[in-house]
C-alpha cells in the first residue's frame, strides 16, 4: 500500500509541498481538496506534474464507497472499499439538529466480545489516521456538503474496531478532524467509544481534545462483566470508574456508559439494581441499547417493553439514563455486522462458484 495523504495536517502537507518544490500556496489548494473528499487526481488548480508525483507516493483514493444501504428511517449504512481491498463499514443517522456519522478505527477487531460481530475474524489490521478521516470525507461529501460548511456535522467512534488498540491513530485522526480550517468538527460533537482499556483512557484525558467518552460497561460485576467481554479480565470495574473520574477532572466531560441489554445475562431486575448501587451519584451518563441480534452469537434481546421497564428501574434509582433508539435494525445496523454479512454472502459465492464448476467437471 502507498501511503494516505489524508493522514497529514495542514502544516505536514506545508512541509511536503515545500519538499517537492511547489509554491507555497499549492498545500491550501491540496488541503482544501482533499477536505472536501476528491481524489488527488481530481483536486482543482494543481499541475499534471504535480498530482502525477502525489498519486506516484499516495493513495489516490484510500476510501471509496462501495454500497450504500438506506434503511426505512433515513439511517445509512456504508459499505468503504480500502485500497488494500479491506472492507469497513459505517453509518450515518441524520436527526433534527445534524447528521451523526459512525466511522470504524480497523479492519476487524481483537476484543471478541461476545455479542459484536465485529471481532467474529479478529483484528485484521488498523486503520491510519487518513483512513479514517476519509470515511467522513468521502460520506459528507455525498450528501452535499463541503469543507466549509459540513453535512456531517456529529462523529462517533463506533463503527468496527477499538480505537483505544489502535490509539495514535485515532489521536492523530481527532487532531486532525477537529483542526481550524479543515472539516473542523468540534470535540463536543465527537463521541468516542471503548470497551475500557484504561491506560490509554488516562492518555486520552492528557491529549487536549475534549472528546465525549464513552465506555461500553455492559454489566454491573466484573464476573458478569467477563463473559461477555474478555478485556473484563484485563481491567476492573473500579479501575474503569477511576479512569472515567479522571477524565472528567481533567476535560470536564460527563462520561457516558453503554449498555447493551442481552436476555438472561444483564437485564433483569437485580441487574438494574446493582447498576443503580455502582453509579449512582456520578456525573455520568447511561445508554442503554436493545441488542441486534448476530446469528453468528448465541444471545438474545430483550423486548421494548423490558426495555423501558429496565429504563424506568434506572430512573427511579437515581440515574440519567435513555434508551437509544434502535436505528437501522433492518439493514445491519450494529458494529460489524454489514461487512460480516458481506464476507458470509462472497464465501457463499465462492462455494456456489466451486460447486457449479465441480458440476460441470
Ligand atoms: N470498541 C468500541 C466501539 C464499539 S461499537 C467499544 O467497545 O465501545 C459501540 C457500541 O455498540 C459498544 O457499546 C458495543 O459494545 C455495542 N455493540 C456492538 N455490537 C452490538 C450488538 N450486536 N448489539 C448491541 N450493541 C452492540
């Protein structure tokens, strides 16, 4: 693979502009292009020369949408091509105030939890900083709108991936997506989310971009914790909570919980309990989610109405807590789960292709 142009910030396309003996001005013209999701070779105003040696190091499209699906609601869902020939996935949500889009941080993912499919082929390799931009890039671009003024106005970190295991790319990535004169979008509208990996979580709170945090808890005990998420084995609760606390001394960003409500391990009665004596009286927040179902994961949801009763039990215990609307259930809607339909659906080709060569032999 060359190497992703969108991975470097204005001041490093300075530099290699310089390097390459072009004027000056050229790296405001490439920024700019590149801001509003061209191709290098598309970029307005440059030589023939000058795109040919760029495309010659860089990729000229590190991300290309491959499928879009729209579900009923207005949710949708992205299918990206890398140039490796990996394929991630997103989501956009449009809603009153903006449009929110979920980018993935890598090809995969190492945390297995036990209801995601994004971890059913574990991590097949990280995303760069550019990798991830250009989802955006390309997707806001789409629906109309420009580096100076943005359709995709709301990002979150929860598409496939860790981005905590893929840390300086993400870091350089929120550099680069929140800087003054590119897409700029403000760390108050950029959620991201992880299972808990704490020591990053305190490098998170050291790196001055005030990112919403959010923490996928899933459970109130450690034990229970631990068998639906392995990386429960590697960091307590309460290791968790001190991470958080910090974050929140250090950005002044109420932290956000998430939890996924699966039949039989975390929803009934003595779970809301248990959750209402661990987090009452923080500055946090929780999100609870009805679980997509993956047929590759034995475990199922729970109804609205259980729903909205676990809700209500939260609420009357003390704390803020929404039940997240379930967005496109109907096209793949959870992490991991279009790209592993996908790879399922080309497999099943592949033998259709085999057997009917076998037939014809
Ligand atoms: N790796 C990050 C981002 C994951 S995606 C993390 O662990 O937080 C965002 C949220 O969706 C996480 O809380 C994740 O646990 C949850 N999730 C993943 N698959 C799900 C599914 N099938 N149903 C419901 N929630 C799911």
């Amino acid at each position: 693979m060359k190497e992703i142009l969108q991975d470097l910030s204005l001041d490093e396309l300075r530099a290699l502009v310089a390097e390459m003996n072009e004027q000056k001005f050229r790296a405001d013209q490439l920024y700019r292009g590149l801001m509003q999701g061209k191709k290098i070779t598309d970029i307005p105003g440059l030589s023939k020369e000058f795109r040919k040696s760029l495309a010659e190091r860089f990729e000229n499209e590190p991300v290309s949408i491959r499928e879009v699906f729209r579900s009923s609601d207005g949710t949708e869902k992205y299918l990206f091509e890398l140039s490796d020939g990996n394929l991630i996935e997103g989501v956009l949500m449009r809603y009153k105030y903006g449009n929110t889009q979920c980018v993935s941080t890598q090809v995969g993912c190492r945390m297995n939890c036990a209801f995601c499919a994004s971890g059913l082929n574990g991590l097949i390799r990280n995303l760069t900083a550019g990798e991830i931009l250009a989802q955006i890039l390309c997707v806001n671009a789409r629906i109309g709108g420009t580096a100076e003024k943005r359709a995709v106005t709301n990002v979150v970190l929860m598409g496939s991936g860790e981005p905590l295991d893929n840390y300086a790319n993400t870091v350089r990535f929120l550099k680069n997506v929140t800087a003054p004169g590119g897409i700029c979008i403000s760390g108050r509208n950029i959620s991201l989310s992880t299972c808990g990996i704490v020591p990053r979580m305190y490098d998170l709170a050291e790196e001055g971009i005030p990112v919403n945090l959010t923490v996928s808890l899933h459970a109130a005990t450690d034990a229970e914790r631990a068998r639906i998420m392995p990386v429960a084995k590697a960091y307590t609760i309460a290791e968790i909570l001190k991470a958080c606390e910090n974050y929140f001394e250090k950005t002044g960003r109420r932290y956000i919980f998430e939890y996924s409500l699966i039949a039989g391990e975390n929803a009934d009665k003595e779970h809301a309990q248990k959750l209402i004596e661990l987090l009452k009286g923080k500055p946090c927040h929780v999100n609870l989610i009805r679980l997509n179902e993956v047929k590759e994961r034995n475990l199922s949801g729970i109804t609205e109405k259980e729903a909205y009763r676990f809700l209500g039990m939260l609420e009357k215990g003390g704390l803020s807590a929404t039940l997240r609307r379930q967005i496109g259930a109907d096209i793949g809607g959870a992490c991991g789960q279009l790209r592993a339909g996908y790879l399922a659906e080309e497999e099943r080709k592949k033998k259709e292709g085999q057997q009917t060569a076998e037939d014809e032999v």
